[in-house]
C-alpha cells in the first residue's frame, strides 16, 4: 500500500496496511471462530488456493497469525492467532457493531433485536455448530476456564450486559431497550443451581466486565456458578455475538445457549425478553 509520509506516525493509517485488505478481515474473522486450517478456511470463504496462501502469507509476516504443525506427511499447519491478533478481536467486533446498528439497523441502540433481523439469524444459524476448543475466560477469581464445562452433560452458557450500571436500578434509566435485568436473570438462575447441578448440567454466566467487577458482584449475590469475563471480546468474536455499547463499553446483548459435552450448541434463546421463561426454559432443555 502506497501511503502519504504523514502516515508513518498515524496509528490508523498503520493498522490498514495490516487489516485493510477484505480478505484480511474475513481470515481474521474465521480464524477467530475456530477455521484455523487452510481447507477450513477456503471452504468457509470461497477463495482461491492461490489468493488464500498468498494473504496467510502475509498476516504472519505481519506477526498477527502463527503457523502451528499438526500434520507431517503431508506437511500441513494451522493458523492462530498471535498475541497480536487477539489485540485486533475488539476492532473485529466493533466493525461488526458498527454494521448492525448502521447497515443492518435503523442505528438505534439496543440492547435487543427483532425477529428475523440480521443479528436474530447470525445468533440461531449458531445451533448445531461448535464452540472453538481452545476457548477459555478469566474467571471472577482471574483464573482461565474453559467456556464448557467437560466434566458436565451440558453446559448453559448466558450473556448479560453488565450488573451494577444506571440501567440496572429497574427503571431503565439508561434508555437502552433490553438492558435492564441482570440481577434478575442472575438471581433466577442462581435460584434454579440446584436443579442444574442435580442434573449434571453447568451454568456459566458471561459478560464484558472486568473480572474484579463479577467477583464483588458473585460475592454480595452469592453466585454459585462461574462468571466469566469476555473483556477482550474473545467469545464474541468467536460466535460473533451482539452486541451495544452502553455505559461507554461494548455490552453483550442477553442471549441462553445450551451446549453439549462435546462443544456443539443445541439450544438458542435469543433475543431474551421474558427473562423468567427464558431461565425456565433453558433448565428443561437443559435437563431433558
């Protein structure tokens, strides 16, 4: 990329020459949600061969992308991200934002969605696929966990917005559609952890808060389940989530999946209004 001398200092200018390519971005992207071998990747995109080792080539040189061995006769690699490349998931996932307020919404912030809309269909085309093995959260205690739980028969995975903001005092104050109910849906299913348990089935609450905000929430809520934190967008840009951006962050919107041991998602509930039945239902799917 030809660029002005200006550009040399500009931090923006920069990171196009590294992301500024469409290919790129969509690499990236699938990358992200676990396609991390060439074929993987050629299939999920539709690119040439010759186009898609060309633009592997050049993330790495970039030191965004890593080559992992996994196979030596033939010879055959992976592609993973870098700590470098993790740094890119929020701009990944605030273009994403960006697009479903601006291009595929009427750039209204919300905290839900409408059926049929672009973000309904991304989130349910989700059942049936499988969640990246290598994903792992901070938890409230700081500590990496896994996303599902191996040792359960399933896994009921929720995403909230955030617990302790304006829109939390039950009035709506922050003006957001859908924010409201954290606590609630927090409680809710704190409620039925017994029944959960009982079951064999995990339940993992995860949000964009910092780690040492869950932990002092868990604490005064007596929260007997994980609260994993998704600050550096790892999970959303996996799954490519929803999401807004309130209280000058980016939120996940509320959504319930239901996962099975082996990572592939078999319930979706989103978007979630009526968050009682919502919980309710998750437990019977979950049990069933």
């Amino acid at each position: 990329m030809r660029m002005h001398n200006a550009d040399e200092t500009c931090g923006i200018a920069q990171a196009a020459v590294v992301v500024g390519d469409w290919w790129n971005v969509l690499i990236l992207r699938e990358v992200a949600r676990g396609h991390v071998r060439f074929d993987e990747l050629a299939g999920e995109l539709g690119l040439s061969r010759k186009v898609l080792t060309e633009r592997l080539g050049r993330l790495v040189a970039r030191g965004v992308l890593r080559r992992s061995l996994y196979q030596r006769r033939p010879v055959r690699y992976e592609y993973l991200l870098t700590d470098s490349g993790l740094g890119l998931l929020p701009l990944l996932v605030a273009m994403q934002d960006w697009a479903d307020r601006w291009v595929l919404g009427d750039g209204t912030v919300t905290a839900t969605a409408p059926d049929g809309g672009a973000e309904h269909a991304r989130v349910h085309a989700l059942t049936g696929t499988r969640l990246p093995s290598d994903l792992r959260l901070p938890g409230a205690d700081g500590k990496e966990r896994d996303v599902v739980d191996p040792d359960a028969a399933a896994t009921v995975l929720f995403t909230y917005p955030a617990t302790g903001i304006p829109w939390e005092d039950g009035i709506g104050g922050s003006g957001i559609e859908g924010a409201a109910g954290c606590t609630l849906e927090n409680r809710l299913f704190r409620d039925a952890w017994p029944s959960f348990h009982e079951s064999g089935v995990a339940v993992h609450g995860v949000s964009t808060q910092l780690p040492y905000e869950q932990a002092a929430f868990a604490q005064a809520e007596s929260v007997p389940y994980p609260l994993l934190s998704d600050a550096d967008l790892r999970l959303a840009a996996a799954l490519r989530l929803p999401t807004f951006r309130g209280a000058g962050q980016l939120r996940l919107k509320r959504l319930i999946l239901v996962i099975d041991a082996d990572r592939t998602i078999r319930h979706v509930r989103f978007p979630v209004g009526d968050i009682p039945d919502a919980v309710q239902q998750a437990q019977h799917l979950a049990t069933a």
